[in-house]
C-alpha cells in the first residue's frame, strides 16, 4: 500500500495517509487521518463549505478602514488582510 506524505515548511509536520483503497477498506484508518491533515493545513473549512473569500479593507481618501469603518487599519492588518486575499 502506498502512503502519502504531506510536509508542512510553516510547522514541520509530516502527515502520512494511507492511499484509500478502491474497495474502501481502510476508510477507518483513511478518514482520521486525512481530516487531522485538513485541519492542519488550514483547509478544513473549505471542506466543511464555511469558509468565507476575505475582503479588503475599505478605501477612503487613500485611508484603509476596519469594518468599524472608522478605525484606521494599520500597516500590518493591511498587508495580512493582502496575504489572506
């Protein structure tokens, strides 16, 4: 049997899953695995259909407002709210 083996450079997990067999039966063993490696992947939610596209933050006069649409988002919320966009 054959084994996946997904590696993570952010935590340095190594998650191995079985390779689902056509007949399903390692699904006991499979299914386990393959959600513990979701969820450390950070990808569970879109499996579960929770996951929301994140929007920027709003522009006015060249000023990034946080949803309070007062406060000014600072350079870091800015460039975090980038990298999840």
């Amino acid at each position: 049997m054959s084994d996946i083996n997904l590696s993570s450079n952010s935590n340095s997990q190594n998650l191995t899953i079985p390779k689902l067999r056509d007949d399903g039966s390692n699904w006991a063993d499979y299914e386990p695995r393959v959600t513990i490696a979701m969820k450390a992947k950070g990808i569970w939610k879109h499996v579960q259909g929770v996951a929301y596209e994140p929007k920027p933050y709003a522009n006015v006069n060249g000023i990034h407002l946080l949803s309070d649409g007062k406060t000014h988002a600072t350079e870091e919320q800015i460039m975090e709210r980038e990298e999840k966009i």
